[in-house]
C-alpha cells in the first residue's frame, strides 16, 4: 500500500514539472486566446493519440472502452476544466483565478467524502490547508476586480479539474489518461467555432507545438495516471507546485520579480510538500523494515 504511495506521488509530481513551462510560454506568445485554444487543442489530441498509441497499439481500442462513461466524464471534464481557466483569465484579474484554482485540492476532498466516502488522514489535511494558503499569498498580488463570468468560469474549472480526478480514481484499474484526445478535440472544436482557426506567426507556433506537442501531453497523462494510486486531492495538491516553479521560471526568463507576499506564499507551499513527501518516503521505509 505504501509503495503504491510513493508510485502515485512520484508520477503526479513528474507530471507537475512537466507542465511548469505552462506558465511562461503562454506568456511569450502574442496569439488571441481562441486562436492559442484551437492550436492547444489540436496538436493535444495528436500528442496525446500518438502516446496512448505507442503504449497500447492493437490494445488502445479496447483500453478506451474499458474506460466506458467514466472515461467519457475524465474527457469531458478536462475540455471544460482547460476551457474554464482560459476563459476566466480572459475575463478576470489572474490572482482572482489563481486563488479559485488553488481551492481545487479541497474542492476533490470533499467530492472524495461525498460521493464515494474516502477519507484524508489529519496530516493531508494540514498539507492541504498550508499549500492553499500559500498559494492564495503568491496570488493576492494579481488581485483585481473581474468579471463575473471570468470568476465562475475559474469556479468551473477548478471544479471540473477535481472532478476529473475523482472520476478516474473511481476506477484505477481503467487508464483514463487514454480519453483525454477526445477532450482536447472537443476543446478544439469550440475554439474552432468562436473563430480560433487561425494560423499564428511562425514564432509563435514553435512555442505552442513546443508546449502542446512536448510539455503538456506528457505532464497531463502522467496527472490524470496519478489518480489510480493516490487520493485525487493529493494530485490536484502536487498542481501547487506549478504555481511556485512557474512563477520561478517566469521571473528567470522575463524578468517579472514576484512581490514579497508571493515569495513568502511559495515558500510554504514548497515547504509543506516538501515534508510531505519526506514524511511519505520515511513511512514507506519504516514500512519496509517492519516486513524485511
């Protein structure tokens, strides 16, 4: 069971490094955010096939319908939770975003204890409570009054993002990340229909394949796998450490200095997962010893 653990954290967090350059080649590009949906959307849906393909070839047909409706809801739900956050940061303030994000952690533990009754050991919940508040802090500098629409879409998509999660953990013997092609297609269809087929500059492109082709389809199956061998409360929880490395990264390459309450926020949101992890591998140890 302890093994299982240490998989299950190893995996989301590999996928969360994975995706920190989100942040930062979003920001380099100059594309309208319909047109950089459409593009993220498309090029998702061929990274995601070719990948899913190559780990299952004759096998991928089967996998996909062992994944049955649930699958299809994991599908669903990541096109919405992809779309909410683009369009909420369209419409609001980004720290207005990022704090309603950052709730997704709790959002998944309570679906968890609703609806199919798992329980967080006392030590997640203190984890959990110190990685959303300081979270909230590196976001409290972007505060700004927003749309309304901006902040439910932000809602949408934090919910979405947990339900995700949650869905797929219900059912660790199926491998939902094979459904996500057939989300990011739906995104790209949408996108399609508001007008976001369009071709961006050259520079432009090479940034968004580099992001959708290499980064993200390799961090979002290993997220959407993590759920199989940990709480999706716990995944969504390893998601923080985007906004810390992200924002790192951001400031070492475009030179955009966070203020002093954020560093303060990404401190203890790295902290906190920090002696998390550490507390998981010391158990896991112990584990071990107990049975050698």
């Amino acid at each position: 069971m302890q093994t299982t653990r240490i998989k299950g954290l190893t995996i989301a967090a590999l996928g969360v490094l994975f995706i920190v350059p989100d942040a930062l080649l979003v920001k380099i590009t100059s594309v309208d955010p319909v047109v950089f949906l459409f593009w993220r959307g498309l090029l998702l849906a061929i990274s995601f096939f070719v990948i899913s393909w190559a780990r299952y070839r004759s096998r991928l047909v089967p996998e996909i319908r062992k994944c049955g409706r649930k699958g299809l809801f994991c599908a669903g739900a990541f096109a919405i939770s992809t779309l909410g956050f683009v369009v909420g940061m369209k419409n609001t303030a980004a720290g207005n975003v990022l704090v309603i994000l950052n709730t997704a952690p709790v959002i998944a533990a309570v679906i968890a204890w609703a609806v199919w009754k798992e329980t967080l050991p006392l030590r997640t919940w203190v984890v959990i409570l110190v990685c959303v508040t300081g979270a909230t802090f590196m976001a409290v500098g972007e505060f700004g009054k927003g749309d309304p629409l901006g902040l439910l879409m932000a809602v949408v998509a934090a919910t979405a993002l947990a339900s995700n999660l949650n869905v797929a953990r219900s059912k660790p013997d199926s491998d939902m990340s094979v459904m996500l092609m057939f989300g990011a297609l739906v995104l790209a269809g949408v996108a399609a229909l508001l007008g976001g087929a369009q071709m961006p500059s050259a520079r432009d492109f090479f940034f968004i394949a580099l992001l959708c082709l290499v980064f993200l389809p390799t961090a979002c199956i290993l997220i959407q796998i993590g759920p199989r061998y940990i709480p999706a409360a716990e995944v969504s929880l390893m998601l923080l450490l985007e906004t810390v490395f992200g924002s790192f990264l951001v400031w070492l390459f475009l030179g955009e200095v966070p203020p002093k309450l954020s560093l303060v926020g990404g401190v203890l949101v790295f902290s906190a997962l920090a002696v998390h992890g550490w507390t998981e591998v010391s158990r896991y140890r112990k584990a071990r010893v107990a049975v050698d």
